[in-house]
C-alpha cells in the first residue's frame, strides 16, 4: 500500500514519538517561513497501557521544552492492558497526570460523566470525593463487571454518607452513572479547553470502559482483549442500547453472521462524517510521492566546489577556504 498514510499507535509505543516530531516539524515550517501551519494541530490517540512503553514517554520533555501547543495527546484510560489491569492496585490517571505535569504539559482529567455532577454538588463535606480517590483502578473494574446494585453495595455502600446520596436511586440510575470518556459533552469540552490553550503541548486523560456498550458479557472484563464474537443475547442488548433497527428475527437467523444496518446517505449522522471527510481531504489519508524539483546552486559555485573535489585528489598542496577548498 504504497499510496496509504498513516502513523502507527497503540503497543510499540511509535506514535507518541511520532506526533511530537511531526508537531515539532510542523512548527519548523512556519517558524522559517517555508508553510503556513498555524491552524495545524497534532492530535495523538494512544491508550493506558501503551504508556508503558519507554517510547511512549521517551520523547515528551522535547514537546514541553519547546512549547508545542499545536500537540494534544488523548489517553483513553480503560484501565486495561492486553493481559489484565493496568496498575490495578493504584490509579493509573493519578500516575499519568503526575508524569505530564512533572515534565511541563497542560493535563486535563475527563474522569466523571454529567450524570455524576449532582452527586458531586451535594457531597458537602468531600465523602464522594474522597470514595473516589481511594478506590484503587482494580476496584473500578470490578464495579463495571458485575451490575448497579453491587455498585450500591460495594462503592457507596463503604460510607453511610454516600449510601445515603443514592437512596433516592434505582438500580438502574446507579449503573448509568457514566465515566467521562463516553460522555459526548464533556469530551467536547476537554478538546476546546486543549485547543484553547498556549504555551504547553496538552494531554486529556479520559476514563473509559473496555467494551463499553457491548454489553455485560464484554464491558470491563479482562478477557475483552480475546472474546471475538457476541452471543446472540450480547447482539441483542447492544441493538437496544444503540438503537438499531434490526428486527429480533434478523439477529436469530444467523448469530454468527449478524446484518449490517447502514441508515442511508441521506441521514445527517452520514452527511456530517462525509463533510468532515471532504474537508480533510478525501476518504483515505494518501501519501503525496510528487515533489518539486530542488534549485541547485549556480554554475559558478558548482565550478569552485568541483575544483576543490579535484585538488583534494591532486599531490599539490591547497588550503582551505570557506565551504570549498581552494588553491
């Protein structure tokens, strides 16, 4: 694929380094003058785990030193690794914010979703708060594998003060207490805040759920990473939750091969994307292999610089004399 554009990310810890070296060059070219890039921003979507790699944090005191405000880096913290938890007996959010910061980066936490804000409002005396920074990720995790009672339980269970915030709460509203990374609003918010901001390259560490809305059999389970099909009660749940309109009938004549929905070209979810798409520049990013041709020096440059070639190689003596040798 000769033609594909791409950087790499996620593992081997190559796109970090990547996008700091592309915002940096970026900055090149507008600081000589030879493209205007001011609007260009690098954005760099990397993963928890993959902040393990020494690569992946290798580079960012190059980033800080140098003030590219034209870099942001979102960190989808799922709190899971390929083999199991990431850090699962301390926070790994705390442990990142800690590293950026240290080395001279605007970090933005995206932690809790607005369904938490009313909860937060009326913790008057920091209970909630305080619940929540001495869970440790392993802990969160469990939360998420079982169902909203055992949150009620377990989580807010461990303080009379916080058991009594939720009495007024089903089961339910407990379990739809989101984390930040999946609520849509305060994503948006986190990327204005980091588009807004000068002077420092930009991290965004937002907390999420693996498998989030597949259902119960995947979210926040350490086997996500290897399950590769959904049962046909997993297909039917994630239908319900993402609204789509295929019929119990469909999803029952083939488990194993489920229909694909497509809402239509004329649906303003498919308009948008291709819009955006246009704008950046086609469907498929592509490699530009066409250059212009360079402006070599003039004739007389050529012919002093061949000169001093020739006496280099002459048993007579010469002596240095700017860029070229000369006799």
């Amino acid at each position: 694929m000769p033609d594909f554009w791409e950087f790499p990310t996620v593992s081997m810890g190559l796109g970090p380094m990547n996008a700091i070296m592309q915002a940096r060059f970026n900055r090149y070219l507008g600081d000589r003058g030879f493209s205007d890039t001011s609007d260009q921003r690098v954005w760099a979507f990397l993963g928890d785990g993959e902040m393990d790699e020494p690569e992946s944090r290798g580079l960012i005191h190059i980033a800080a030193t140098e003030g590219l405000d034209n870099l942001t880096f979102v960190v989808n913290c799922n709190l899971q690794r390929l083999d199991g938890p990431v850090r699962g007996n301390g926070k790994i959010i705390q442990e990142l914010e800690a590293f950026f910061r240290g080395a001279g980066w605007n970090v933005i936490k995206v932690i809790w979703g607005r369904e938490w804000d009313a909860l937060l409002h009326a913790d008057r005396d920091g209970a909630l708060v305080n619940l929540m920074n001495v869970t440790p990720d392993g802990d969160y995790q469990t939360y998420k594998a079982n169902d909203g009672g055992y949150v009620r339980d377990h989580f807010f269970g461990r303080d009379p003060r916080t058991k009594a915030l939720v009495e007024p709460m089903s089961d339910a509203d407990i379990w739809n207490l989101k984390r930040g990374g999946h609520d849509y609003r305060k994503v948006y918010a986190a990327y204005a805040a980091a588009l807004e901001h000068h002077g420092q390259p930009t991290v965004i560490l937002a907390k999420t759920i693996k498998g989030y809305g597949v259902g119960p059999s995947f979210a926040g389970r350490n086997a996500t990473h290897q399950m590769k099909k959904l049962s046909l009660s997993d297909l039917k749940q994630f239908r319900d939750e993402q609204r789509i309109p295929i019929t119990d009938a469909q999803l029952e004549a083939n488990p194993y091969l489920p229909p694909y929905y497509h809402p239509g070209p004329e649906d303003p979810a498919i308009e948008y994307m291709r819009e955006r798409r246009r704008q950046l520049g086609g469907p498929v990013p592509s490699r530009r292999s066409r250059a212009k041709a360079l402006v070599l020096p003039g004739a007389r440059s050529t012919t002093s610089c061949a000169r001093a070639r020739a006496s280099r190689r002459s048993p007579r003596r010469w002596r240095s004399s700017g860029c070229c040798a000369s006799w």
